[in-house]
C-alpha cells in the first residue's frame, strides 16, 4: 500500500516499509510534570513532536532534509512549525498525528525525490 502511494521515495530505501511509522514517527506534545527535563519545543507553542526516519534522511540526503525545513517553515499547513535539528520538528496543528505524517511524507515525495 505504502509503495504505491509513495514510489518514488520507498524506492530509495532498502527496507520493506509497511507503516507510515517507519518514515516519520508524529508524537503528541504533553507536558510531563514527571521529570526535570527541560522541553525543547513547549507543548502550549507545539502540540507535536515530529521526527524525521534515519530511513527517509539517508534516501534523500542532508541536503533535500535542509529543504524540507524551508518548504515546512514557509508552508501555512501548519499554525506554528520550528526546527530544533534536522530531523526534529516541532508543530502546532489541529491535524492528528497520522494527518501529519501523511502529509510530510507526501510533501517529500512530491517535491525532494
């Protein structure tokens, strides 16, 4: 199913991939009290976390990741969007979880392969 969808992009990774998990992982943003870690991305300013698959990052190289940056930073998808690393992203959407992965791995299939 997978394949189909994104051709291009799964052609360039080794792996047989049948989760939309395995390319890029969405987590809600909570605030967790629990620990005296310091959130990098505040849960009020970024309701998800998302990361970027070593997968997908090795498939498209490091320069096509710097370009994901700008398409997401410039794109109105999302309320809010930051860049804490390469692979790591903060995002304020109403969007769900796989919502937003969908539309990350559609936009690098599209545009970056």
């Amino acid at each position: 199913m997978l394949k189909e969808k994104y051709p291009k992009l799964l052609s360039k990774i080794d792996e047989d991939i049948d989760e939309l998990r395995y390319l890029v992982v969405v987590d809600e943003n909570y605030d967790d009290d629990d620990t005296d870690e310091f959130d990098v991305f505040e849960p009020d300013e970024y309701s998800h976390i998302v990361y970027v698959d070593e997968r997908v990052q090795n498939a498209i190289g490091e320069e096509k990741m710097q370009e994901l940056i700008s398409l997401l930073e410039n794109d109105k998808t999302f309320d809010d969007f930051i860049a804490g690393e390469v692979d790591n992203y903060g995002v304020k959407s109403s969007m769900s979880e796989d919502e937003i992965a969908t539309y990350i791995v559609k936009l690098i299939e599209e545009k970056l392969v």
